[in-house]
C-alpha cells in the first residue's frame, strides 16, 4: 500500500516505522522539507516536499499533526483530497478540563465536514505513539479500532492497522469517533493520575473471537 503521512513528529515517525516494516511505501510531510527528509531518513521511507506531494499518488493519507493544524493543512490541499481515505489520528487534548473535549463532537467529523469528498476513519488516537509502532503489551496485541463511515475506505485502514501488529476492529460510523477520542484522552489522564510510564494501550477483555 501507498502511505502518505502528513507531520513527521512522533506519530508520522511511529507509524513510518512500523509501514514500512510491513512492507507498505511510506511517504512523509513536514512544515519543512528538512523535516520530512531527517525523520525519512530515519524511518526508511521517502520524503515529501509538501504536503500536496505526500498525499498525490497514497491508498491511505495519515493525518497525524496537531489538531490545531488541523484546518491549515486541509485549507492548503483542498481538492487533492477528493477520494482519497484520511485516517484521522489527531486528539484535542485539554487535561485540566476534560469537558472542554468531551463535548459530542469529534475532530475525525470535523474533518469530513471540511473534505466532503474524502473518506475520513478515525485510528490510532487511542494509541502512544511508542505503541503505533510495537503494539503489544507482554505479547498481547492490542486493539485497533477504526471508525468510519464509508466501508471501503475502513477495509483498507483495517488492513493497514492489522499489517502493523494491531488486531483489527471495526468500532462503527465515524461518530464513533467521539468513543475513540474520548479513550485517546482517558489514556492520557489515566497516565497522568496514576503515574504511569506512558505505556498502556486498550485491549478488550472477554469473548471477542480473539483466541490469543
Ligand atoms: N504522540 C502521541 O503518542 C499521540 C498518540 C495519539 C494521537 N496523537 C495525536 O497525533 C497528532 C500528532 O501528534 P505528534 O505527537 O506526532 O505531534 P508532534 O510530534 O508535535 O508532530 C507534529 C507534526 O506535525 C507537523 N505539522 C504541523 N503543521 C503542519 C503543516 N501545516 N503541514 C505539515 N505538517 C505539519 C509538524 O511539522 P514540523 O516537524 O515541521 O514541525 C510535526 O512534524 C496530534 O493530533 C496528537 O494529539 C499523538
């Protein structure tokens, strides 16, 4: 598969890695050229000199910079989304005030509602980036939810997040992703309670056809 990854900081680099680990070409974006090509260089992928360039010929277009980037970079690559399936990995993050980011809405909707013709899924934001990249804890493989709204688009993420080492999991329509960024945020507050080493990743427990 073509991987087009836009940010090249920890995320991008976690999920180079672990793409091009599993055989996938793995293209990366930063805010400067210089950036993309140090982490290409170090995660054996390709780098891009824009972001239009990361995206142009990609399967999967990551979007993995902070949400707060969000609307820049989808106001500068406009109808070069068209078509094209975005996993969605950003979390708006606001620990002192949970309420602030749990308020019914999501960024993976947000996102579609600003690229019509694309088709959004929500992945990985659940995840550290240390664990996008090795997801599993004491040989468990942890679960890669991915929700979407359009099959086709979440088939291909669901392939991709299984390549890496995720057991895949289709968590529903995109308005799931509500569920997975409030867990994106639960995992970090939990971190923060408990002081914890930034480690943990989601598995569900109980009769759900894993057999590991
Ligand atoms: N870190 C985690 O463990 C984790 C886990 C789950 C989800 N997330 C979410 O994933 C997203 C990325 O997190 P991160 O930790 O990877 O952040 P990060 O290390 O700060 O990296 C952000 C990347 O976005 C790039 N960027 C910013 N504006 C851009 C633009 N206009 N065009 C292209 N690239 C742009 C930056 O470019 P430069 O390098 O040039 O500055 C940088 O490479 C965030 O939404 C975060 O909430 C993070």
């Amino acid at each position: 598969m073509k991987i087009g990854i836009i940010g090249s900081g920890n995320v991008g680099k976690a999920l180079a890695a672990a793409g091009t680990r599993a055989g996938h070409t793995v293209t990366l974006s930063a805010r400067s050229p210089e950036k993309a090509q140090e982490a290409a260089k170090a995660t054996n992928s390709h780098a891009a000199g824009s972001n239009q360039e990361a995206v142009k010929d990609a399967d999967l277009v990551v979007l993995a910079v902070p949400a707060d980037k969000v609307d820049e970079v989808l106001g500068s690559l406009a109808s070069e989304l068209d078509g094209k399936v975005i996993v969605d990995v950003t979390n708006r993050v606001d620990v002192k005030d949970p309420g602030q980011v749990l308020d019914g809405s999501s960024m993976a909707e947000h996102i579609q509602k600003r690229a019509p013709k694309a088709h959004v899924v929500k992945a990985f934001n659940y995840a550290f980036a240390s664990k996008m990249s090795d997801p599993k804890v004491g040989g468990t493989r942890l679960d890669g939810f991915v929700a979407g709204d359009d099959e086709a688009a979440k088939q291909k993420a669901l392939e991709f997040i299984e390549s890496i080492g995720f057991r895949p999991l289709d968590a529903g329509p995109l308005t799931m992703a509500r569920a997975l960024e409030a867990m994106g945020l639960l995992n970090i507050v939990l971190q923060i309670r408990n002081n914890w080493p930034w480690q943990s990743g989601w598995k569900l427990a109980g009769p759900t056809g894993d057999e590991e």
